[in-house]
C-alpha cells in the first residue's frame, strides 16, 4: 500500500488485512451438478445448424466411414442408417475439420487431425453423447515433440476456439442461448 510518516518520523506502509480461507478449511461439499439430457433431435439439429457447409445422406462411404468432408460437393456427407449418438460423433469430428481448415489455410487433417478429433470429444461431454469410443491418451503421443512454450499453447487455443465457435452455434441452434432464453421469457 502507500506509504505514511510515524509520530516518531520513521515511514511506515499501509496494509489491508483480510482473513483467508483454504478450501479445505469449509464444510461446504460440491452441489452435484444435474445432469442435462438433450433430446437426440435437438442436437442434431443444432450440430447440422451450426455446419458452415452442407451436410448430405447418401447410402455408402469409402472405407467405412460414418461421415467425411468432400471438398468436390463442399459437403459433409453422412451416411444413412447409422443412430443419432453416431452421427452426433462423425458429424461433430467433421465439423470440427472444417472449422480448423476454416480458420487457418495452412491446417492438414494429416498432421492436425488430432485437434478436431479432441474438438468432437468435448462436445460429446458437452452435449452428454457417450464418448466410450475415443482414445484421448493417444493425444499424449501427438503433443510429445513439440515446443510446450508456443506449439502445445498453440495447438490448446486452436481446440479452445473451435470448440466455443461450434458450441456458440450449435447453443444458438438449439435456443440454448441467454438472449434466446429471454427472448422467450418476454412472451
């Protein structure tokens, strides 16, 4: 703080107390967060609204894809017959490449798919889709080698935005929105 003269001329300095408190030193447990379940139309809709590209059905895909971006038709095709929990996950890990590839023109899905791959994890935990199937150790083994002080922040930010650029849209989509919600509470 600032500093003062004593009675006795010597300078002393201001100080403000407060008392502190551990965490630890509470009885306050943590309020169990409920649980939200989204309706597997809804989030459909809000993934397949928030595409900055169209998304197509067809019948069959090469290797036995469950979606993929095709840049001849700028599309992401899905294939039919699969369940939502499915489409939710293929659909969100092409997205994802197509946000990433958006934002940054030098982006390769060969060398910085992980990226969109850790993208489609967070909004299936997000949007409480079972995310049984994703390996995310294996992020581990991609991020080793790289520079922890510009690469590894680098490559988090990327994941960061892409996934609030797509969770904004899908949440607007979806009407999950503050505005949207009171919007709907003035009516």
């Amino acid at each position: 703080g600032k500093t003062y003269e004593r009675e006795d001329g010597s300078i002393g300095t201001y100080y403000n107390a407060k008392k502190l408190y551990d965490i630890s030193q509470t009885t306050a447990r943590d309020q169990a967060q409920p649980q939200v379940s989204y309706d597997d139309r809804l989030l459909l809709k809000g993934l397949i609204a928030s595409s900055p590209v169209p998304i197509r059905a067809v019948e069959e895909l090469p290797q036995g894809r469950g979606a993929m971006f095709s840049a001849e038709q700028n599309a992401i095709l899905v294939k039919k017959g699969m369940d939502a929990p499915d489409i939710f996950r293929c659909v969100s890990l092409e997205l994802a490449n197509a946000q990433l590839a958006r934002s940054n023109a030098e982006y390769s899905r060969e060398t910085e798919g992980y990226k969109a791959y850790a993208v489609s994890y967070m909004l299936c935990q997000r949007y409480g889709v079972e995310a049984g199937g994703y390996n995310i150790s294996r992020l581990d083994g991609v991020l080793q080698g790289q520079d922890p002080k510009e690469e590894i922040p680098a490559a988090l930010t990327d994941m960061r935005d892409t996934f609030k650029e797509i969770n904004g849209r899908m949440a607007r989509a979806m009407g999950l929105s503050r505005a949207g919600r009171q919007k709907e509470q003035e009516r």
